[in-house]
C-alpha cells in the first residue's frame, strides 16, 4: 500500500526563519516513520533494517524531510548519531502524526468489516464515577467513533485480565494489588470521608475526628481496597467499631447511610445518592490515589494509544 502525503502547518524554528511564522509543510508517512525510527535507535543502518529499507533510501528521505522543513533534524558526528535541538522538538508531533495514522487504518479497517474501534476498561468497584466519567466524556468528544465498555471488577483480578487482554487498560486505586507486570501512572489524590445521613450530628462539624466513629453504628465496606488498612489502624489507636452490618456491595452501603442504619468511611467521588452528607476525617487525615493502569510489555494498538495519550494529557484536577 502506497503511503499518502500529509500537509500541515508547522511553527517555524530553524535558522533564518521567523520565529511565529507559519510554513506549509508537505511530507509522507514514509519519512515520518523513518525519522521516529531514527530517533529510537540513532543509527541509519539499524533504523534502515527495521524500516525494510536501503540506508541510502532512508538517508535521502531524512534529508529531504530535513530541506522540507528548512533545519537538521539529526547530526552525525563519525559514528555517533543524535537528534538536533530542532529534531527533539519536532518529535512529539510527528508521534501524534503515527498514532493519528494508525488510527485512520484501523478506522477504516473496522468500516469495511463493520467492526467499531473499541476499548475495554476495567474500573474497580470503589472508585467513584464523577472525575472518571467526566474524562470518558471528554475522550468520546474527541474520538466519537470508539466504543468504550466499562467492566466492573475486583483489584486482585486486573493484573490477569490485563495479562490475557480481558482488559486494555483499568482505572483504580494505588494498592497492594499493583505488581511489576503493570505500568501505573498515578491521576489524583482523594480524600476519604465519612458518609452519614442528612442531619446527623457530624453535620454540624466542620471535621470528625476517627476516634468519634467509635460513638456510630457502623457499615463494613467489604470491597474497599484499603480496608484492612483502616482495620490496622483502628486497632492500632484502640477504636473499636460497632459494626452493624458488612457489605460487598458500595450501593447497598450507600442506601443503609441514606436510611440512616449507620454511617462509613468511604472515598468522597464515590458518594452518589441525594440525603447523603460528609465530613473529612482528622486524626489521621486520610486519602488515596486513584490511577490508571496497563499491562507492562504489553502490545498497545492505535486507539489504546490514543486514550493513553489523553490521560497523560488531561488536568485530572480541574476536568479538562
């Protein structure tokens, strides 16, 4: 399959060249391969061989790239290859050029098969909704034609599925779940609360501290991840809490606290329900880190990369 030419507007950053000018580029995927391939090994006869190749064909369509854009992309000193300050900045956007090519192929792949691009996500059942759903939104404005399925699950359970490619990729948070077979990449910290029923007396507190719990009828939240944590901790400053009723199941917990049948500790995004209220905990203040996870080693695809690349770019603090 013959490659297509690509046009687009680059910031001119070369010598002579003014800086805030625009100059229309014109280029093929060719040399926008090469050159990654370039850049990942800085070497011309290794990247020839990867590319399949000549390293004379390969050098001329560097050069022709390099005249293109009127700067060296890469200096050879003997042996030794690297790339130019000039080649180091363009490297980003000729990346997003391979992803978005990739994306275009397997798009159209999925046309002519009637198969859509889709992403299997896992989400462990204790992270909220809110923060992630807001980003799913703002991935399917970007990229409307991808398919998303959400899979609910348990934290032991994401290093095998993202191992057997049940999963691509999961939201959840930092815990001892987390092994050297997974690429982590932490997204936020959040707090975790008390959750009670609208007009409890801790509404009238600005903080509760823990050892008050001791005073509550309290829900066990079997699923929560950190939940022998916080059982080491209430045995370690001697609060003994009067657990009422233990559940696996965060929507069960949530309608108890509604009814007023106890009150729990829980990660603030995950409160759902109207006639819920909270209030931070002190004495220890606690939180933990929500995440985003993939299997280390693993093959990505064109759309895995592309949601990838907008969870390493997304302000996961204001949602944008």
């Amino acid at each position: 399959m013959t490659e297509g030419v690509i046009s687009f507007s680059l910031l001119a950053l070369a010598k002579k060249q003014e800086i805030g000018s625009f100059y229309k580029i014109s280029m093929d995927f060719n040399q926008v391969r090469y050159f990654l391939t370039l850049a990942d090994t800085l070497n011309f006869t290794q990247a020839a061989e990867k590319c399949f190749v000549t390293q004379p064909a390969l050098t001329q369509a560097i050069k022709r790239l390099e005249k293109e854009l009127g700067a060296e992309l890469v200096h050879r000193d003997g042996k030794n290859t690297e790339l130019t300050k000039f080649g180091e900045s363009l490297r980003g956007y000729f990346e997003q050029i391979e992803r978005a090519k990739r994306l275009v192929h397997s798009s159209a792949k999925a046309i002519t098969t009637s198969q859509r691009p889709e992403l299997n996500i896992g989400l462990t059942n204790t992270v909220g909704p809110r923060r992630i759903m807001k980003f799913l939104d703002f991935f399917h404005i970007a990229h409307p034609g991808i398919s998303i399925t959400l899979h609910d699950l348990s934290p032991e359970s994401i290093p095998s599925m993202l191992a057997l490619g049940e999963l691509d990729c999961a939201f959840c948070a930092r815990g001892r779940h987390l092994t050297h077979a997974l690429i982590h990449i932490d997204l936020f910290e959040e707090e975790l609360i008390v959750a009670f029923q609208a007009g409890h007396p801790f509404a009238k507190m600005d903080k509760v501290p823990i050892a008050m719990l001791a005073e509550q009828r309290y829900i066990d939240r079997l699923h929560c991840e950190f939940r022998k944590e916080l059982l080491a901790l209430y045995f370690e400053i001697s609060l003994e809490l009067n657990i009422i009723y233990r559940s696996q199941r965060e929507d069960w917990v949530q309608s108890m606290i509604q009814q007023g049948l106890g009150v729990s500790i829980m990660p603030r995004n995950s409160l759902l329900y109207d006639g819920l209220e909270y209030r931070p905990i002190t004495q220890p203040d606690i939180s933990r880190t929500i995440g985003f996870v993939t299997a280390s080693g693993a093959k990505t695809f064109p759309v895995l990369d592309l949601f990838i690349s907008l969870v390493l770019d997304y302000d996961w603090e204001s949602g944008h």
